[in-house]
C-alpha cells in the first residue's frame, strides 16, 4: 500500500491521506506515488503540466477518432443488403459518436474548450487515427471494419479502462462494452459471406486484403520510434506499448481468420515456436506516416466532410443555447418570486 508522504486529499474518494513522514516530497514524486499505487487522478487533483497535455493530446484524438470513424460506416447505411444489417449498423454508428461525445467530455475536465478541441480537428491541427483515411468500397468492407478496425480498438483501449485518468477510465468502460458488440456484428458479416457463393467469397477476400496492414497499423509507429510510450507508461496513461498490442491482435486474428476460411495478405505470418507468437511481415511505415500527414486516400474528404456536418449544424447549437438560457431565466424569476 502507497503511504503518502505529505497530507494531501484524494478527491475520488475524499480522504485525507496521513502524513507519514515529516520530509516533504515534491508534488511530483507524491503524484508518481499515487499512479503506482493505482490511485485515480481526478480532475482536481494536482496533476504535472506535461500529463494534463499528454491526456488532452491522447484523449482529443480518440474523440475525433470516434467521429471522423462514422464517416466510413456511414457511408454505407443506405445501401446495407437488408433491414437487419442496416439496424446493426445505424446503432454502431450511433455509438460511436456517443464514444466521442463522452471522450470530449473527459477532454473537457483537464480545462479545454470543446470549440478548441473542434477547431484543431477541423482545421488540420489535431490528429485522428490514419484508419478512417481509407475507402469503403463494398459491403464486405464493413464487416472488415468491425472485425479488424474494432478488434484492434479494442485490443488498444480494454487497458485504458485501466488508464491512471479518473473520467477517461471511467469512459473507456461503457465504450469498449459497445467496441465489444460491433467487432461481433463485423465478425457475424463476414461470416456469412464466408458461407456465400464464391462471389461472396471473393469480396470478403478482397476486403480482408485491404484493411489488414492498415489494421496492424493503427498501434502507432513501433516503441523504438514512438516518441510517447516511456512517459505515457511511467504514468499508466498506457498500459501496453504498441508493439505488444499490435503482437496481441495479429496472435487472436490469425486464429479468427481460419474461422472465416480468409488468407491474411502477409507471406511472412508464421507461428514462432519460440516465442510463442506470430511472426509478420515488415510494416510500410512510409504509407502510415503519409497518412498520418493527411496524404491518404480519403483525408482530405474526411475533413471536408465534418467540416460541412459542423457548419450545417450550427443551427442546432444555437438553439440548444437559447433554450438553456430560456430555461436559465425562467428559474431564476421562479426564485426571485419565491424569494
Ligand atoms: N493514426 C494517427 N496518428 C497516430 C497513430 C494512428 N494510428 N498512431 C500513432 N499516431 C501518432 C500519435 O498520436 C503521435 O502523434 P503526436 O505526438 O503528434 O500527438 C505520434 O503518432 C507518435 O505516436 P506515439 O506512439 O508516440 O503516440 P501515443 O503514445 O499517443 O500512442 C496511440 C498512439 C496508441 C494511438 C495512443 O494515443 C492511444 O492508445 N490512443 C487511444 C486510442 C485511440 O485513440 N484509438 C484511435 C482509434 S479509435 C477507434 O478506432 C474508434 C473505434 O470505434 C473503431
């Protein structure tokens, strides 16, 4: 158990921690203290300036993840091949914009506006997950999104349910139960496609061989080129680097794959008897990284898109704002009367 060396209270459960030792330690080594004793910081919390930006850095870009991430799927919902798939779909695209209306919200609590968090991603500034950068081009590729884009998603965000971060933990729970059903409902498509004709077939194929290496890219960039990991880890922002995140999803979606009866497109996969894992081919991190900058083949649509779904919905904002303040006033003269 983590003594506390100066008095200090912890707001997630409102004690006061004793003070165990006259030397008084710095707020740093005393909230270090805290994160290895798997004590939530929360909002109020004194907290070091670089975790507080790293946390709006992380969690604004998850957000955006999850709104850019509707267009993709959205995309699609006119044309799903029967009212089933087209009710599964309208909820999972729902959901998604739900994850990223909590996760503004936990932006929210480190002291940023949502208009600043909105302006960064509208005007290029802020970055959201190279995935939702590629086409849709059949229905194949949405049971690929679920089985793959999700699976990856919730291989990377079940530990930050974990995250030493009271509100985006807290966050994470509801939205990987949610991650959780749209990986089946991706799954459940491209099964019965795998049980189709040998058009069917082929489609799924082709899907599987599009969205796999962008999948295994998500993880981010290898731990000896990202910038981020140590820190993040030393503060349990990150639970697992991305190298062993990315190694655990290509472990559980080989096995998948064989259920499916789908070729992964990688030569080089070949179970390690050593290690105990699969090997995988070299990653194109040229692809990733041009992505990344905005140079993929769907960012400049993306962008484009939210944009006009922000500007359109302008008219909503304001009206949601004047009722607030109608109801704002309303209150106040009912207690000026009462008064
Ligand atoms: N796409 C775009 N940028 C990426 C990226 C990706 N797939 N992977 C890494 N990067 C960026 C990082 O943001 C970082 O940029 P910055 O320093 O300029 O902000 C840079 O590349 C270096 O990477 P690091 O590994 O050092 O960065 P992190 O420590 O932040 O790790 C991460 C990257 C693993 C994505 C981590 O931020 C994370 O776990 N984020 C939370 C989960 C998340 O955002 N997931 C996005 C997908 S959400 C989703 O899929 C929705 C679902 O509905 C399908």
């Amino acid at each position: 158990m983590y003594e506390f060396k100066t008095p200090c209270i912890n707001y997630y459960t409102q004690h006061i921690l004793p003070m165990t030792d006259a030397k008084q330690l710095s707020l740093e080594e005393n909230f270090q203290g805290k994160i290895d004793a798997e004590i939530k910081i929360e909002p109020k919390d004194w907290m070091p300036e670089k975790y507080r930006k790293t946390l709006i850095r992380q969690i604004s870009q998850h957000a955006h993840s999850e709104i850019v991430g509707m267009l993709p799927e959205g995309n699609w919902i006119s044309r799903a091949p029967s009212l089933r798939r087209k009710l599964g779909l309208l909820a999972k695209v729902q959901d998604e914009a739900g994850h990223g209306l909590y996760l503004y919200s936990a932006c929210e609590t480190l002291g940023i506006e949502r208009d600043t968090l909105l302006d960064q991603l509208h005007t290029g500034k802020a970055k959201y997950s190279s995935i939702f950068n590629y086409p849709t081009t059949t229905w194949a590729d949405i049971g690929a999104i679920g089985w793959l884009v999700d699976g990856a998603a919730i291989m990377n965000q079940v530990p930050i349910c974990r995250c030493s971060y009271g509100p985006y933990a807290r966050a994470m729970v509801r939205v990987c139960k949610e991650e959780s059903f749209h990986q089946r409902q991706g799954f459940e498509i491209l099964l019965t496609l795998s049980k189709g004709t040998d058009e069917q077939r082929a489609m799924l194929q082709d899907a599987v061989n599009r969205w796999w290496w962008p999948a295994v890219m998500m993880f981010g960039p290898s731990d000896k080129d990202s910038p981020n990991t140590a820190q993040s880890m030393k503060w349990k922002i990150k639970r697992f680097t991305n190298d062993d995140l990315r190694q655990k999803f290509v472990d559980v979606s080989v096995e998948q794959a064989k259920i499916l009866n789908v070729t992964l497109p990688d030569p080089d996969l070949k179970f390690n008897e050593e290690t105990g894992h699969y090997d995988f081919g070299v990653i194109d991190w040229d692809e990733f990284w041009q992505v990344v900058k905005g140079n993929g083949p769907c960012n400049r649509q993306r962008l484009n898109a939210r944009k006009k779904a922000h500007e359109e919905g302008a008219w909503v904002r304001e009206a949601a704002m004047a009722y607030a303040e109608k109801q704002e006033q309303r209150q106040a003269t009912s207690i000026s009367k009462v008064a």
